[in-house]
C-alpha cells in the first residue's frame, strides 16, 4: 500500500467506515490523486462544486487519515477542471533549476543540531546580500548542508525567477576554470559567474591548494558581494582548519556568518525518517521508526538510503516492512556507505589536490611534488585501505615493497614534524571520504 494510488485507496477504506457508499460515489468516484509530496496531497475532480464540497465536508477527515498513516501533518490541495494543465505547467517552471528540485526548507528537519544553520539559511533567503554575506554552512558529509544551500536559492528563486543564481561544486568550478582556459572562453566564464544575484557554491574544501582556481574564486567572490549580492558556501570543514586556503580568502569567509551543523539527535532523526518516507509514500511503524533512528546514528543520507531501499522493497518485491527487511536495508546501506576507497581513488583524489595526472603519481617522474604527492598516496593507501606493501607497489608501474616502505616512513616522520604536511594529509583524506560517500 505505497503507490499514490495505494495510499489514496486506503484513505477512501477508511472515510467509507463513516460515509455512505451514495456518499462516496457521488463525490470521490471521478477524484483522482495527482502526487503526494511534501507531506501534502493533491487531488483532481471534474467540477468547482465537487472541489468545494470535498474540501468543505471532508477536507479535515482526509488530513487527519494521512496524519495518521504518515505520523506527520498533511496538507490537501483540491484542482478542479481545467486546473490541472495549469499545475503541471507550473512544476515544469519550478524544475527550471533541476540541481533545487525537491530542497525547501518545509522539507528539512530541524533539530537542536542544525537549528541556528536552519535561521541563518532562512534569514539570508528573506533578506539576500544583506547581513549574512558570506553565510558559511559547514559540517560532516550526509547532514544536510547541501539541502540548505539549496532550499535558499529555491526560496529566492520562487520570489523572483528573474534572478540570476548559480549553483556549482568546488571542484565543479576548478574544471570549468581549466576548460575555459583550454578553450580560450574565459570571458565568458568570468561573465558567468561575476554577474550573479545569488553564488551557491558547494564543498569550497576542493578549492584548497589549488592556486589559480583560488585566484579566479578570489575574484570572482569580491565582485558579486561588493555588488551587494548574496554568497552561500558550504564545506566539511571551517576555514581555519584548510592548510592550503589562502589567506584572502579564509579572511572573507570568517567574514560572514559561520554556522555549523552537527549529527541529529534520536528525535530529529525519527522526524527525518518520518518526513522521508511521507515524501514518498512509504507507510512505517512508530516501531520501526525508533528502530531505524537508534541504529542509524550520524548521516541522514544514509537515512535517506534506507527508506529509498525500503521502498523498493515494498513496490518491487512485495514485501512487508517488518523488523528483518529494516534490517536487512540497514545493513546494505551501512556496509555500501562504509565501502573502503579504492586505489583509484586516492590516487585521484591526491593528484587532484596538487593539480596533478593520476599517471604523474603512477609514473616515474622524480620532480619534488609529484614524489611528495606519491608518497603521501601510498601512505593513504596503507592506512585507509590495509594493502600489503606489494599491492600498494603495484599501482605504481610495479614498483618493490622497499620503496614503498621507504616512502610510507617518510610520511610518517614528516607528519610528526611538519604541521603543513599533517594538514595536507587530513585535507586529501576528507576529500576521499567525501568523494566516497556521494
């Protein structure tokens, strides 16, 4: 019972225990449900007298069944007619920035972990480019940060489609940067991005060490907030814990407004979970919910994994959500969230933050960084992954477990000497983590 449907067959059983079966074919035989979203419930019938009736007699007893089916509070919208063509039109509008579909703030949870990022986003998406410039969001990955970032720019946009807003990841920017470079197109780049009302800029971290990207960015940010326009970033970490940010830079960011997000407690958790599975139609236990809150303690996309998983289950397979499929979601969503990075990986990740090839760090140059960056590969490679020193060599053109040895060690000593050395480590770990958890 968890297709649109489904969910709307139920609410009708139900309604039918206290109307007549005259009363039900008069009014809801021709009613159709459109979608169910953000824990509302829109419905079609053929006339204004019939949507007049439904919401005037029946209205409070439809959302009061879906209140109890969803353990959240429902909302009903009823079109009428010709109206429908209106309303699909106008989600076609709202899609127009496909990277916001789905990020309000009425479908964020807030908590006492988030609640002062939760403000902060909304005071900025009711006054832009005012107080709160730049507003700086940060925390660890899956809790939301990227949801708020957006929620802001799709409040602004709602207000005023005119605007020009924005959206890109910091890596995102630097490929951009390298391409209009390549192509000779960085006017139109720098003409992209200067000019807006609103830069939604995601995981800045990826911008650290990367001199020229941080130039451009530098630029880039003096122009949109000396035109009094609003600046959102969002990273994993505040800037004073990025070794290799500019200086310039970390002195705007602190700037603005600093707000952090911390993991959910219990309860914020089993209202996510309750919201998550309203916005699609999934039907759970209050036992379940507690359940699925207690073992899933410190991410909401994992969160978000389990309910999808879930999901899946109940509409492919057929399934009922007792405790043994919640656990069996759990434990696919945890072990896929946990998997160990791949050599490929942190080769990738390494030779990105010193905007190197993968192959300069597979290969044989001796030139000062690429073997800095090698060595710290392999030492990644050794602690996040527990290769042998053999396998480790031989993601790099087979060379002897002696090398490899030998380069792990230098790292090792250099991480107790060199607090540089120490942060560049723990940037490029957390990259890989990132990377590995999206």
């Amino acid at each position: 019972m968890n297709s649109l449907q489904d969910i709307w067959d139920e609410v009708i059983r139900i309604l039918s225990k206290e109307l007549t079966p005259t009363a039900i074919k008069t009014w809801f035989s021709d009613c159709v449900p459109v979608e169910i979203e953000d824990c509302r419930l829109v419905l079609h019938t053929t006339t204004d007298f019939k949507r007049s009736i439904i919401m005037g007699r029946f209205g409070e007893s439809i959302k009061a069944t879906l209140s109890d089916l969803f353990s959240c509070d429902f909302d009903l919208v009823v079109l009428a007619g010709e109206e429908i063509q209106d309303y699909k039109e106008h989600k076609k509008e709202e899609n127009s920035l496909p990277e916001m579909a789905g990020y309000t703030f009425d479908r964020f949870i807030v908590g006492n972990s988030n609640k002062f990022a939760h403000a902060a986003a909304i005071a900025v998406a009711d006054n832009p480019g005012k107080n709160y410039n730049p507003l700086f969001i940060y925390g660890n990955s899956g809790l939301g940060k990227t949801h708020l970032l957006l929620a802001i720019g799709q409040a602004i946009h709602e207000r005023d489609p005119r605007k020009k807003i924005a959206y890109v990841k910091g890596d995102e920017f630097t490929n951009q940067l390298v391409k209009s470079i390549q192509d000779g197109t960085g006017e139109e780049f720098r003409t992209k991005y200067r000019n807006l009302d609103l830069f939604l800029v995601d995981d800045i971290q990826f911008i650290a060490g990367k001199q020229q990207t941080q130039n451009e960015f530098f630029h880039t940010f003096n122009n949109i907030y000396e035109a009094g326009h609003q600046i959102v970033i969002t990273s994993d970490r505040p800037p004073l814990e990025m070794s290799l940010l500019d200086d310039r830079l970390r002195t705007r960011f602190e700037g603005g407004l600093m707000a952090d997000i911390q993991p959910p407690d219990l309860e914020t958790r089993m209202a996510i979970i309750r919201n998550k599975a309203a916005q699609l139609g999934l039907i759970l236990s209050d036992e379940n919910v507690e359940y699925m809150a207690s073992k899933i303690t410190a991410n909401i996309r994992q969160i978000e994994g389990v309910i999808n998983r879930l999901t899946a289950y109940v509409d492919i397979l057929g399934e009922n959500l007792n405790k043994e499929a919640v656990d069996r979601a759990i434990d696919d969503v945890i072990r896929n969230g946990a998997i160990i990075p791949t050599p490929k990986l942190i080769i990738q990740e390494t030779a990105k933050f010193y905007n190197l090839k993968e192959e300069d760090l597979r290969g044989q140059s001796r030139a000062k960084n690429v073997a800095m960056a090698r060595q710290i590969s392999m030492h990644l490679m050794r602690t996040l992954t527990g290769k042998t020193l053999n396998e480790i060599g031989a993601e790099y053109e087979d060379r002897n477990h002696t090398t490899v040895l030998s380069s792990i060690r230098k790292v090792e000593d250099l991480l107790r000497k060199d607090p540089k050395i120490a942060g560049i480590v723990r940037d490029i770990t957390s990259n890989i983590n990132n990377v590995g958890m999206q």
